[in-house]
C-alpha cells in the first residue's frame, strides 16, 4: 500500500496535493489549508454566511477521506473562516464533526488529538465568547478516555486514565487478583 494518497474535490475544483502518512497533523493542516481557496466573489463580506458556505463546501469530502485526513481538513478550514464568525466555526465546524464522526478518536494519533484540543484551547483563551462560542469549543474537544484510546484492551486495563472501557479500576482488578492469588495459597496450606 502506498505512503501517498490522492483525493480529487469536486466540491471545489481542486487537486489535494499528496499527503504523506506519518507526518505531523500540522503538515496534514497546510496541505488540506492549501486546497480551501476562495471561488467565489464577495467572499467573507458576510462572515457568518461565508463560514456556512464554506463549511457546507468541505462536508462531501469528510466523507471521503480518512480520519486523520479529516481532521486535518477540519482544522485548515477553520483558519479560513473570520474570527468575527468563529461562534459559526464552534458550533457548524467542530461540534458538528465530533458529532458526525463519533469514532474518529480510534483511529488518530494521541498527538494528533492533544494537537486538536490546543487549538481548541487556545481559540477558548484568546477569543471572547458569544453565541456559546467557548461551550461548543469546549463540547467539540476529545475526552481523556478518548485521548488515551487503545485498541489493545490488554494495555486498556492499565490505561493512564485511571479505568479501562468498561470501567474497572487498575486497583480494583489488582485487588481482585491479590484476593484470588491468596485464596489459593490459603487452600493449599490446609491440605
């Protein structure tokens, strides 16, 4: 399978440059950046109609592409839209792709989405809120259990986040092992 992936926009008439897998999300962010581009005129004379617009725009090839792809896409877009529409951005942007793509935290890097949740975070300190700009940030950004994602559910067990998917405390599942360890050295001292 090839490191280079092409993906054609018919949305907005674009070729996406090759995309190299392994690269930082930042590389991914400018090279989707590079392929938003405004078409049409009087563009961002309208901020909160120009961020739908462009939004919209993008939404057929979130589909199309992988998540890493997409959340690349998500964040490139967003650096295009007026911070005057960035309420527009939180809620039609960000809360609308954690939303859509419940499962996207399975297949990104930790880094990818500690790196999703700064700009998040950042957009929070050093932007005012308005129209629940900072509470649809807040709501879009990856939960710690979701950071610390594991597909191995041998390392979920132990997981940093203090319980594995089903809820169970490390300490918990130690104790119950120490407990089942001593009871069966008590058992065979009695024989």
């Amino acid at each position: 399978m090839s490191n280079t992936q092409y993906q054609y926009n018919n949305t907005i008439g674009t070729k996406f440059v090759p995309i190299y897998t392994g690269d930082p999300i930042s590389s991914l962010i400018a090279t989707a950046g590079a392929t938003i581009f405004a078409s049409w005129t009087d563009w961002f004379t309208s901020p909160a109609k120009d961020a739908n617009n462009l939004i919209n725009s993008i939404k057929p090839e979130l589909e199309r592409i992988d998540a890493r792809q997409r959340l690349a896409l998500i964040l490139a877009t967003s650096q295009k839209i007026s911070p005057r529409a960035r309420d527009v951005g939180a809620e039609k942007l960000f809360l609308y792709y954690k939303n859509q793509y419940r499962e996207d935290y399975k297949f990104l890097s930790k880094e990818d989405k500690i790196y999703y949740n700064d700009f998040l975070n950042n957009a929070i300190s050093t932007q005012a809120d308005g129209n629940n700009f900072w509470a649809n940030s807040l709501n879009a950004m990856f939960t710690n259990n979701e950071i610390n994602y594991n597909p191995n559910p041998i390392n979920n067990l132990f997981q940093p986040s203090g319980s594995n998917q089903a809820g169970i405390s490390p300490i918990v599942i130690v104790a119950i092992a120490g407990g089942a360890i001593f009871l069966l050295t008590r058992k065979k001292r009695k024989k």
